[in-house]
C-alpha cells in the first residue's frame, strides 16, 4: 500500500464533528447517569423492536459482558424490557418501554436538530452528498448490511 499524506483536515472534522453530535445528548445522559453505550443500546433497541441480543451484539461490534452491563442498567431502570422469543426461550428479545421510547425520542430529536441545521446552511441537495460520503465511509463488507437495517428499522420519529 502506498504511503499517503494524512487527511489531517478530514481526520479532524470528523474528530471535532463526532464530539459535538454527541455533546447534546451527552448533556440528558449524563444527567440520567448514562453514556454513549447507553444510548447506542437504546437508539437500535427503539428502532428495532424485538431485536434479539445476539443481533444487537452485532450491530454494535461490542462484547457479551459490555452490551449486559449497559443492557442490565436500562433494563433495571425500566427503559427496556425483555421477552422470550416464542419459539426458543433462551432468546432475548428486546423492546423499549414507553419511559425508553420517550428518552429514544428526545435524544433523536436533539441529533435531529444538529443534522437539520447543518444541512440547512448547505447548497440545496446537499443531504444526498452527505448521505452517500456517510454510507461511503462504512466498511464496503458491511455496507448492504446497514442499508437493509435501516430500511427495516420500524420507528419513525
């Protein structure tokens, strides 16, 4: 591979980029005593209703013991409850409860936020640029993946 100059420029507006699209949620997390593990977990369990573990395991790229500990949390603290899947009840389901789908909503609407107002002050189109450098940026094996979770995903704020 042939050595290149860094995309300094880019590396760091993703860095500056990342840290303040998260910096609002961040504000309600903390409050609440939770993180971005949190979050993450909440955001995928509300847009998937009934997902099972081992699937969320493998959107989030964590191990068993992150994902229990953080899973335990929201679930101790009614945001999320689990159920037997119907067929093997040794498979977890999950679901947000209406205390998780009311916190799932108000950290999206504050990302909502953040995206609507940057793309207003661009050219008009430019959401679809933004959308395709995005997908473009996801792992070429795990491209197809994405699209069809976030096509399926159910909830829509």
């Amino acid at each position: 591979m042939p050595e290149t100059t860094p995309r300094f420029d880019l590396i760091e507006l993703l860095f500056f980029a990342y840290r303040d699209f998260t910096d609002d949620p961040d504000v309600l997390l903390n409050e609440l005593g939770y993180g971005r593990a949190h979050h993450r977990v909440l955001h995928f369990v509300h847009r998937n209703p009934g997902i099972r573990v081992s699937d969320l395991l493998g959107i989030l790229k964590i191990t068993k013991q992150s994902l229990g500990r953080v899973l335990k949390q929201l679930v101790d603290e009614g945001y999320i409850e689990q159920q037997h899947g119907p067929l093997d009840r040794r498979e977890r389901l999950l679901f947000t409860t209406d205390k998780g789908r009311l916190l799932a909503q108000q950290l999206s609407q504050l990302q909502t936020k953040r995206i609507n107002k940057t793309i207003e002050l661009m050219p008009p189109g430019s959401d679809e640029i933004v959308r395709q450098f995005l997908y473009l940026m996801i792992d070429e094996n795990d491209r197809n993946d994405v699209v069809r979770l976030i096509s399926q995903s159910t909830t829509k704020e």
